[in-house]
C-alpha cells in the first residue's frame, strides 16, 4: 500500500466534496430579490437586474461555480455584482480564504516558492505571476489599512487625548530606524545617482523602523528585549513621511504611556532630524558599533601606521566609557597641519563633538539601556533582506512597497487584526 498516495487521494477528495457544498451554498447568496434597491456608484440611479452571470471560484477547497445577479444602470450602463462586493471577490475569481493563502505565502518566500508550497500543503496549483498580484494587491490594501490608523492616531496626538504616563515602574520604550539598499529595476533608476563606478544607483534605500520594550534584565545586568514587543514599519519614501510613519507607530505602541523612552541610531543627519522633531524627550544614544567604525576611520586618518593600534586602543577604551572630551583631546593632538587632512580631521572629530551626549555608554549601561541598534540591524536583514535581497531580484518601486507593508504586517503580527478588519469591512 502507496500510504502517501492514498493520503493524497483521501485528501483530494474531500477537498472536492467540499467544494460541492462551498458551490451549493453560494447558490443561495447571489441571486434573488433583495430587500434594499441597487443604486449605480457612478449616477446614484437605481439599477436594473438582469440575470444571473456565472464565475468559477478558486477556493481553498478546490474550483466552485458562483452564479450571481448582474446589475445594470439604464441611465449610465454601469455594471455591479451585489454578491461578489458583499464576499470580497470583486474583480478576482480567487476567494479571500486563497486570498490569503496566497499573501500570507508570498511574505515568506519568492513567489515561485509560494507557488510550489501552496500547490503542495494546500492543493492550490497557481502560478508565480498570479502569486505575485495578489500579493502586492494585499500589500497596498495593507498599506491603506496603515495609513488610516495611522492618521487616527496623528489626530489624538494633535487633539491630545493619547494616554498619558502614570506613576509606576513601565517599561523602556526603543525606537531604532536604519536603512538598507533594495535592488531597483533599471528603468526606475535613470537618472538617480548611487554607489556605483561610474556613479549611476542600482537600488533605492527602504527605511524601516522598529519599536520594542525592556522589562527585565540578566544576571549580570544586561538589558533583554521582551519576547515578541517588536513591531516594524518601512517603506520607499522621504524622511519626512517615514519620520510620520514611526511616530505613528510609536504612538500606537504606547509612546506617551512609558515613562521612559530610548532612541538608538547611527547619528545619521536624517536620523537626528526625524528624533529632534517627534521625539525630542527621547534618551538619545548613538548606536556603539557605529561609534567604533567612525573611531576606527578617524585613527586610520590621524595616528601614524606605527603606533595607530595601540592610540585607537586607547581611544576605544574611552569611547565604550562615554569619556568623550577626552577622546576628543587626544584628536586635536593628532591633528595634522596640512590644510586638506586637517580639515578632513576636524569633520570626523566633530562627529563625535556633535553627539557627545548620546555618547555616554557607561552612563547608558548603568541605567541598564541598550546602546547598540542591534534589533534595527537584524531587522534589516530578516524583514526586508531576506524576502527583497535575493540573488536575481529587482523590483518596481511601487511592488516593494506592497511586499514591504505586507512583510512588515507579518513580522509585527498583525496579519490577523488586518484580515478580521478587512471581514468585517466587506461585511
């Protein structure tokens, strides 16, 4: 006995049996008399039913015959399906139980993948190309979803009617931002300048933001990051919007509810306007790996071959205990008299000059923060490079920002309050 093949065929046929009664009881959605007058989106004319219209269904039971009643407006010749408006399959022969198979597929994996797997776990054969359509479809209509809480919740914050902080232990509050390059078709790159020899771009940077909670620390002190409190945002866009889009998020994780709130960047010059215009209460903290390499360029620029190993020591000794003006001494004595590496020097020391205050590691650890963008960094990789970075890829603009929205949801796990609205909206 062939126990995988019989388990198939069981399988099959259930499925199939199923989708008999999915058909038979569609039969009693679309069609009859209804209570309330049709009435045409473009004139408002009450419209006129013409006769049942029939679509096979892609379901997640298998195919399904779906007859439904047109309607048609005599003053304007507008068209409706009543029915497939109230299911949520207007314009799609796909249902929102594959729908969803398919969004939630394509988040994790290429769309061929998606494809392979969902033919495989869920006997639903379609192909990459209509993976991908639907895909970006959920990712904009997730994106809108987005946009509207996020503009609820602008609104209270303006209107200040947010929850306020109360006496009594929260916990910390992170918000960290960071950026990474996505590859771009070519035909979306004429023009923009980038990393490339002869000066040309490749790909478009995504911002992407996090936002988690500390409650608690190790035995020896260390700060851990509550389990499952990251929530991410990203997009495709300008400072500005993106700088919106976190504080939203912010908002909505409770931004005005913690007593203590930590902004961790890379003391990018975007970065420090986005936290000085909605975070300016935040304790900012350069992120300390950032702070090395920028330590590492400015010793590679100043100290002779000789003795630059043993000066950057030193040097870094300083810097992971947030003793910054004397960090700063030791520069200006390495400070060259030739006009062009002097001022070259005196740029990369003001780096540090700039951000001494977010500088103050040993003062950051003894109040048991975080000061590395570690979580931001992973996130770059996990939520953005992982699904958008492969090998061969190159996307249009407006289709990595539906994967972006979509993979965001995801990982923030709010793929299930977004399809319970989204229910509830067609209904």
């Amino acid at each position: 006995m062939d126990l995988e093949a019989c388990e198939f065929s069981v399988r099959d046929a259930v499925m199939t049996l199923g989708a008999r009664f999915l058909e038979r009881a569609l039969n009693k959605v679309g069609r009859g008399r209804r209570a309330i007058a049709v009435r045409c989106p473009r004139c408002g004319h009450v419209m006129d039913s013409v006769g049942v219209k029939y679509k096979t269904l892609r379901s997640i039971l298998g195919r399904a015959r779906f007859g439904r009643s047109l309607f048609i407006c005599p003053r304007c010749g507008a068209q409706r399906f009543p029915a497939d408006e109230e299911l949520g399959i207007e314009h799609t022969v796909f249902t929102p139980g594959a729908q969803r198979m398919m969004a939630k597929a394509a988040s994790r994996s290429t769309f061929a993948e998606a494809a392979e797997d969902l033919a495989l776990y869920a006997n639903l054969c379609v192909t990459a190309k209509t993976v991908e359509r639907c895909a970006e479809a959920i990712g904009r209509e997730i994106e809108d979803w987005m946009k509207r809480q996020d503009a609820a919740l602008l609104r209270q914050a303006r209107a200040l009617e947010m929850p306020r902080a109360t006496t009594g232990a929260s916990p910390v509050l992170y918000i960290e931002y960071d950026g990474t390059g996505v590859p771009i078709r070519r035909a979306e790159l004429k023009g923009r300048k980038g990393k490339q020899a002869d000066g040309s771009a490749r790909t478009r940077e995504v911002k992407l933001g996090c936002v988690f909670t500390q409650t608690a620390q190790d035995e020896e002190g260390h700060p851990i990051r509550d389990p499952y409190s990251t929530t991410y945002v990203g997009a495709i866009e300008s400072s500005e919007a993106f700088g919106k889009r976190l504080y939203a998020e912010a908002l909505r994780r409770g931004l005005y509810v913690h007593t203590q709130i930590v902004l961790i960047t890379d003391g990018a010059q975007y970065n420090r306007s986005i936290a000085e215009l909605h975070f300016p209460n935040a304790v900012h903290i350069i992120d300390l790996y950032h702070a090395f390499q920028h330590l590492h360029e400015l010793a590679a620029l100043l100290v002779p071959e000789k003795v630059r190993d043993l000066i950057e020591n030193r040097w870094a000794d300083l810097l992971d205990h947030g003793r910054i003006e004397e960090l700063l001494e030791w520069a200006a004595h390495y400070l060259p008299r030739a006009a062009s590496t002097r001022n070259e020097g005196i740029t990369k020391i003001n780096y540090f000059r700039t951000h001494t205050e977010s500088m103050r590691y040993d003062l950051f650890r003894n109040k048991g923060f975080f000061v590395g963008s570690g979580v931001i960094e992973a996130g770059c990789k996990t939520v953005i490079g992982a699904r958008l970075k492969a090998s061969g890829m190159f996307w249009s603009e407006k289709g990595a920002n539906a994967i972006i929205a979509l993979r965001c949801c995801v990982c923030s796990r709010r793929f299930e309050q977004f399809w319970e609205d989204r229910s509830a909206k067609t209904h």
